[in-house]
C-alpha cells in the first residue's frame, strides 16, 4: 500500500511539472485600467463615438447596382430595418488572384504584405520573418463551424488563394531557410479571427502571440505561446511586437464575454512599421495611439460589419482612425469573405473608395489588394 500511495505521489508531480513546464507565457502591464471589477471582465479604455446602428450621410447611399437591388430575409443576422440579398452578384473569384509563389517563397523586397482572406495575412519582413496575422484558412473550429455552415449567414463566400499546406515556412516546404523564424499574431478570439483547425496545421517551432488570456485557450502541445497585456511589447531578433487596444470585445461562447482581451499589433523591423487595427469602432483612442507610436509606414484596416458601430469601423471610420496614427499607405482588409453583417458584401468596398473621393485623406494612399495579391515596400 505504502510502495502504491509513493508511485501515484510521483506520478502527480510528474504531471504537475508537466504542466507547469507548458505553461504559456504572458506579458502583464500593471499600469493600465482594463478590468471591470464589477461586471468581472474586461472593458474598452475610451469610449466609442458611434453607437448600435448609429447612422451618418453614407447610410443613405446605395452602393448595390442595378442588379444587386434584391431583397432576402435572413434567419440569422436579421436587419430591423429591412433585409437586402447581400450576396447576389458577388463573386469571389473577381476579386482574387493567383499568388506569385516564386516571389513569396523567395522575397524580392524588404517588405511583402499579402491579403489572404477576411483579416487573414501573410507579412514577410527581408527573408527572415514570416508572420501570420489572424489566420483563418480552414473551416471554423469547433461546434460553431459545424452549425454555421448550415446558416444562411457565417456561409463562407471566398476562398484562401493559399491553402495553409502552401505557406512559404509554414507550409510542408522541405526547403525551408533555416533562418526563417514563423511567427503568428492573433487580435481576438472570435471564430473569423482565431481557428484552431489552421493553427493545427503549422509547424512546432511556430511563435504564437496572443491577447492576454486567450493563451489559456491553447493545448499544452502549442510550445511557444505568449499573452500580452495592452501597450506591451516583445523582441524577436531585431523586430520589437507590440499589442496596442481596440474597441471591441471578446468571447467564443456567451457565458464568457470580455474574458479575454482583444486588439491590434505594432509591428517594427529596421525603419519599418506596420500597425494591424484588429476589429474596433471609433473613439478618441487611435488619437492617443497616434501620440504615443505614429507615424506608421502601413495600417491594415477593417472596413466592414458597421451596424455594431461602437465595434466595427464604417469605412469612413478606418479612414479616421489611419489618419489619427498618421498612416502612410491604408490597405483595408475584412469585406468579400463572410456575411456577418447587415450590408452587401461589395458594399464596404464601393464605400471607401467613395469616402476617399469625397473627401482624400492629406498625407496617405489607398492600396486595395485582391486576395491572394502581394504588396511590396522597400
């Protein structure tokens, strides 16, 4: 009985270092005022400009044409207001490319951005950092991906013209560049922007940052996982990764809202810097981040799901908030993937361009991408 009580001592802590071996790593910042004590989650800093279905001029314009002008009623996702068809007329395949895989597996410039779907990137900085941002290639994870196909909204409208199996370092590349180090930034938990059913894919060596506590979310056999608190940042060689705030929200079931963080990243190597916004509404915020890290060299941005406008840019909104950081080139990600809000899937699109006529932003270019296309800097 003695020799049974040791060995299942001995098992315990073996089992207790295991798991203390795996543990995920986190970046704490003591100074800043997140939680909500009261409602025992985690809050926005500033407060949004707009609310829920908050409306300005560009509301009252319809971006659909003439044949896109059919209505459609909604089981999901349903719009108060009215339901229009937001998918009729809209093919994918308009508005994707063939990746040039020569040049993505052997960079020609220092820095290569290229949109793969949704907010779903590939950075490459000189022939040595291969970053993922919010990878989502694969069907959603877990019970919501399996009920969501089914639903007449969250049905998927474009494909990854790059499967995860074809990522140049991610992929199985048996020619991989030794000096190459795979990193992954995630900015929140939501289905469209975390996807265990791609990050299962990747390889071991792969460094994952997170917003802090979504960490805990990942099995013990992902090795490298790091979550970062607000206006925290970490060093790989020479790329310093910053997490910076959104407003938005967080939670991949109902009984766990705002129980995690969510945000966008900071990425600077040699003179570099490129800012991911993460999904988020408008408020005073991006004029504190423009004080404390503008300029940025590129902002990518969301543009889409504006009904929820204290939670999603409008396009004008991005616009905004680009100039507030002081961007130099705006490439806006988040339109032609999902229908997961209220507006036609072309819509988003057709308002920005709309938005930069009416009124240009001072200082900052527009570069719309097609899926699967490459932009390069030097």
């Amino acid at each position: 009985m003695g020799n049974t009580k040791a060995t299942l001592v001995v098992i315990l802590l073996c089992l207790l270092s295991a798991c203390a071996s795996t543990a995920h790593r986190t970046i704490r910042n003591p100074e800043v005022d997140h939680w909500d004590g009261k409602r025992m989650r985690y809050k926005n800093l500033f407060a949004p400009k707009y609310g829920y279905m908050s409306e300005t001029e560009y509301d009252r314009i319809d971006f659909r044409l003439p044949h896109e002008r059919k209505t459609r009623t909604y089981r999901l996702v349903h719009n108060p207001k009215g339901d229009i068809d937001r998918s009729i007329g809209y093919d994918a395949g308009n508005y994707t490319v063939d990746p040039d895989m020569d040049r993505l597996r052997q960079p020609t410039h220092e820095v290569q951005i290229t949109w793969l779907l949704h907010s779903s990137f590939l950075i490459q900085l000189g022939r040595k950092y291969q970053i993922l941002v919010d990878p989502v290639l694969e069907e959603i994870d877990g019970s919501a991906g399996r009920l969501m196909k089914y639903a007449d909204t969250f049905k998927l409208h474009a494909q990854s013209p790059i499967a995860t199996e074809q990522l140049p370092g991610f992929g199985n590349s048996v020619d991989r560049d030794k000096e190459e180090i795979l990193i992954v930034v995630i900015s929140h938990d939501h289905f469209d922007h975390l996807n265990f059913n791609t990050l299962d894919k990747l390889p071991p060596d792969t460094h994952f940052y997170v917003p802090l506590e979504v960490e805990r979310q990942f099995p013990s056999k992902f090795k490298d996982v790091t979550g970062m608190d607000w206006f925290t940042s970490d060093q790989i060689g020479d790329l310093k990764i910053t997490f910076l705030p959104a407003n938005h929200r967080s939670g991949r079931t109902l009984n766990r809202m705002n129980d995690s963080l969510w945000g966008g990243w900071l990425l600077e190597w040699k003179e570099h810097r490129i800012y991911f916004a993460g999904d988020s509404g408008y408020s005073d915020l991006f004029k504190e981040l423009g004080r404390r890290y503008g300029p940025v060299d590129v902002c990518l941005m969301p543009i889409s799901a504006w009904f929820q406008r204290h939670y999603h840019f409008a396009p004008e909104d991005a616009m905004a908030a680009a100039e507030d950081i002081g961007c130099n080139t705006f490439i806006p990600w988040g339109w032609g993937t999902w229908i997961m809000s209220y507006e036609h899937l072309l819509t988003p699109i057709r308002r920005l361009e709309y938005a930069w006529q009416d009124n240009p932003p001072e200082n900052m270019s527009l570069q719309i991408l097609k899926m699967g296309e490459t932009y390069s800097a030097r």
